[in-house]
C-alpha cells in the first residue's frame, strides 16, 4: 500500500462503534475532495493493515459508503469512489441560470453561506485545510494565467473554504449546486480584450488571495470581509451587465 494511501486511514477514531469510525473517515476524505470521483479505493486487505480492524469491519463499513451512493464496487477491481457522490434533493444546474438575475439570486444565496464559513473556516482551520486551499489556489491562478476560465479551480477553491469549516453540512449544501455555483457562461471573458482580462485576473487573483491569507492567519473578521467583498464586487459587475443590457 503506498504511503499516500495509508496517510487517508491513519487517524481512525477509535470509537466503541469502529464500522462508524472507518465509514465516517472514508466519508471525511470523500468530502474534502483527497478521495477524487473515480479514484480507487485501497483493497480491504489494505485497509484492514492500515487500520487495525477486522475484514468484517472493513466490509461493513464500505456497505455503508455504498447504500449512501459515495462508493461503487466492479467485479474484480475493487470499490471507486462514485462519479457524483453526492446525493442530490435540491440542485442549482447551469439551464438554471438562463438570466442575469438568477446569476445575481445565487450570489446573494452564495454570500449568506460563505461568509459564515470563511469566518468559521478562519477558526477551525487546520495545517492540511491550509495546504489544501493553497494548491486549489494555485490551480486557478494558472487557469486563469493560461486564459481559461477557471470555472471548476474557483469551485474547487471556495469548497476547500468549506471543508475547512470542520462542518461537513457546509460542503454537502455546496455540492447540491456544483461548478452552477460560478457560472462562467455569464464571465464574458472571451469578449474582453487582452488588456481588460489581464485587469480581470489581476483583480481575482487578488480577492481570492485576501481570503486565503485572512483565513490562513486566523483572522476571522478579516475572513468574513473578504469573503463578502469578493462576492459583493462580483455582484456589482454583474449589476453592472445587467443595466447595460437593460439601456441598450
């Protein structure tokens, strides 16, 4: 078993009920993105060494990853972590946001939700939520800086800030919404000019990084404004393209 395997089971809460311990830390390394939709599961054989508990345990538990949707099993190969491992009752999907003011009703949802979490996300965060963050933010930089849109690196950055809340219901909400969440069809990147997208990045690049710092420092007030100021400008430039399309 490789290293990497072994660090997502080595800290299995040794709970009376250890089926629960296992599946709770399955589900943990799910949610916080480290188990990736389709990635292998350890064999149980694996699992068993790594932590401790019986083959019973082990298959107890992947029967519970199973019966919530998050794992897949393939005759001969083992279980996988489900291609879309969150069970969805409510769900914002792109077709949703069709007009600038559906764009707007979900940012104004977005704000409700995040600034609580990034000031929470600033209290709670731990060593690997901040080493976490930081790789999901220098993701979208590059995407950014090669002229993409970043869509899934800015979903990806904003749900580490959940993960980090230590609150699982955070990053479960989020995921109802998925990559709707930053609905790039309305970004109009590809209508800016060269000098006006480098402006843009530059401002990006900026409100993500005052966002990460604050929560990486602590400072939950600081987290909770930035957080706020991010979202609030995106809104007003989306106010703004709505009142020019309205005047045209």
């Amino acid at each position: 078993m490789k290293d990497r395997d072994s660090a997502v089971f080595n800290t299995i809460p040794q709970t009376p009920n250890l089926r629960s311990g296992l599946a709770d830390s399955l589900i943990a390394q799910i949610e916080s993105g480290d188990l990736k939709p389709g990635q292998r599961l350890p064999t149980e054989q694996a699992i068993m060494e790594a932590t401790g508990v019986s083959r019973t345990i082990v298959r107890e538990a992947l029967a519970t990853l199973r019966a919530k949707g998050l794992i897949t099993t393939r005759q001969g190969l083992g279980a996988f972590v489900s291609n879309d491992p969150t069970p969805r009752s409510f769900s914002i999907i792109p077709n949703d946001l069709e007009s600038i003011d559906e764009v707007l009703r979900v940012l104004e949802l977005r704000i409700g939700i995040e600034y609580e979490a990034a000031g929470l996300a600033a209290l709670r965060r731990t060593p690997e939520d901040i080493a976490r963050m930081q790789a999901r933010l220098d993701a979208l930089d590059q995407a950014i800086e090669q002229g993409g849109y970043g869509a899934e690196e800015d979903f990806a950055f904003h749900r580490s800030i959940l993960v980090a809340t230590q609150n699982s219901y955070y990053g479960r909400l989020f995921d109802t919404f998925g990559t709707a969440m930053v609905p790039r069809q309305w970004a109009r990147l590809d209508n800016m000019t060269a000098l006006e997208r480098e402006g843009h990045a530059a401002r990006m690049r900026k409100e993500h990084h005052a966002i990460f710092q604050a929560i990486r420092d602590g400072n939950e007030a600081a987290a909770r404004k930035a957080l706020r100021a991010h979202l609030s400008k995106s809104t007003a430039r989306f106010e703004e393209l709505r009142d020019a399309r309205l005047h045209r």
